[in-house]
C-alpha cells in the first residue's frame, strides 16, 4: 500500500509497511539546520525515539535538562512532555565523531516516550514497538 493511501491509524497502529523514505527531503525542506537526535533510556539502553535538534532545542535541552526537539512538521520547538506529561530528563548528551548526530541518555519522567498510546490508552514506553515482519508490521 502507497504511504499516501493509508490512514493516520493505520500508519501508527497498522500491520502495513509503509515507509516514509522522503522523510529526509521534508527535514531539509522546513528551513532549519538540523542534526538527528537519537533518544535512549539511560538505565534500560532502549532506543525511545530519533527526532531532530536545532541550536535553540540543543540549547533548551542543556539549560532545563529536559529533552527537546525541533518539530519538522510544525516548524517549531517541540519540549517533549509540555503537553502529555511525559518528559524526558536529561542525563548526559553525546556528541558523534563527525560532530554531525547526537543521542540524548534520558531517562522518563512520565509513563512513555511515544505520543501514541496502547490498547489501553497508555502511553508507549518508546516508539520502536513493531518489528519487520515478512512484508509487514508485527507488535512486539
């Protein structure tokens, strides 16, 4: 199924495989100089999500210790738990050896990382939680 053909549902829930390879394109495309941000749980090492950063949400981060990100498809600084409680304490950033990706030890301050929620409406502890099936999409 195209990307474009399928539901916001069934995007975030679904067991299609759909992905977003142009997602790059729309990165550059908001008009920000950006790097990739990956997210991890200090105490667990799971992988919660990967976002972008701007200086403005690097600078954020360090100064309140809570994660923040720039938010491509609003074009705006997103402090993530602002509004569903779920922050993310900073713990330590880390810098790559090209200087050109960062990943952020956080650890969580509310009940997940994901903005989508469970079957029974809680929040996800992170946003990995389907894997590669055939040519779909299985929970973990």
């Amino acid at each position: 199924m195209e990307r474009e053909q399928i539901t916001h549902e069934e995007l975030e829930e679904g067991a299609v495989l759909a992905l977003d390879f142009g997602k790059l394109k729309k990165v550059a495309a908001c008009g920000q100089d950006l790097l990739p941000v990956a997210v991890q749980d200090a105490d667990s090492g799971e992988v919660l999500i990967v976002a972008y950063v701007n200086e403005e949400a690097l600078e954020y981060t360090r100064r309140e210790g809570i994660a923040a990100f720039w938010s491509t498809s609003r074009n705006e600084l997103w402090v993530k738990g602002a509004t569903s409680g779920d922050a993310l304490e900073l713990v330590e950033i880390r810098v790559n050896c090209e200087q050109n990706s960062l990943l952020y030890k956080v650890r969580p301050k509310g009940k997940g990382a994901c903005h989508t929620k469970d079957g029974e409406g809680r929040s996800r502890q992170g946003c990995y939680y389907r894997r590669l099936s055939g040519d779909g999409l299985e929970p973990v």
